[in-house]
C-alpha cells in the first residue's frame, strides 16, 4: 500500500475544528470531488458508521467510507473504496497554541493491478491523491475560518 499525508494548522479548537469535520452536510463544500452525500447510517462518527457518496463527473464515481476506528477530540480511521481504490483514511486532530494541526492520511491500494501499476501509480495517482487531500484541507481550513465565531473581546 501507498501512503499519502498532509496536514495544515489551523486558526481554530479542537473541538471546532471536529465538528465541522464530521457534519457531513458540508462535505459538499469542502471534500474534493464530493458532489453529494447519498447515504449516512450508523452512529457517525462512531465504529461502525458508514458514509456513502457521489463524486461529480470526472471523479471516483461512489465512495463508501466505513469508520474502524474513532477517538472523539483526536480523530478518526475510515476504511474506503471506490472503483480504483481500496483503502483506509485517518483524520488526526491535534491541539496547536491558539489552533489545530489536522493531519488526513490515505494509505491505499489500486483495485486493477497490472505490470504498469507501479508506475502509473508513482506517475499520475500518488500525485493526485496528494493534491486532492491537499485541496480538501486547504477548503476545509476555509470554510471553518469563515464559519468560526470571531473572539468577543
């Protein structure tokens, strides 16, 4: 498996910063590629909640993410598939002076493997899923500065 990570400190809590994170009627907004959430059952965030979506498209088509792993206030793991990957995504929380350090992390595999996979895959894929994480953190820290209440003081 592949792994991809970025990460971005951000001028928010924790707690912010986690609450817009898991409210999945904003993903629209800020996941690259979401077009629409189609389907949230289980206890999200919580193990064993699972979240179903539609890219626009030229996208990945539809993504099912499935949580395996979720500590509230530092993160949380989701198992993660769509026609061309299979997966797993961790989102890390960490509290920074005056902000947060979000780390996403996507280790993944190529579904249809070839002898060109591993090229193809250091060529074109390892790359556009590193900007594609990159764009959804840089959105995601966007929207939570344009969302977050200014300091009354």
């Amino acid at each position: 498996m592949r792994t991809v990570t970025v990460s971005e400190t951000l001028p928010a809590t924790v707690h912010e910063a986690e609450q817009r994170w898991y409210d999945t009627d904003r993903w629209p907004s800020w996941v690259d590629g979401l077009s629409q959430v189609t389907e949230v059952s289980g206890d999200w965030p919580a193990v064993g909640a699972r979240v179903a979506w539609e890219s626009g498209p030229a996208g990945r088509g539809s993504v099912l993410e499935r949580v395996v792993a979720y500590e509230p206030l530092a993160g949380q793991t989701n198992e993660v598939e769509d026609d061309s990957i299979r997966g797993r995504q961790s989102v890390a929380f960490t509290p920074a002076q005056d902000a947060v350090r979000v780390s996403l992390a996507l280790e993944y595999e190529v579904r249809k493997r070839s002898v060109f996979t591993p090229v193809v895959d250091l060529l074109f894929i390892r790359g556009a899923q590193e900007r594609s994480l990159r764009s959804t953190l840089a959105r995601f820290g966007a929207e939570l500065a344009a969302t977050r209440q200014p300091d009354v003081g």
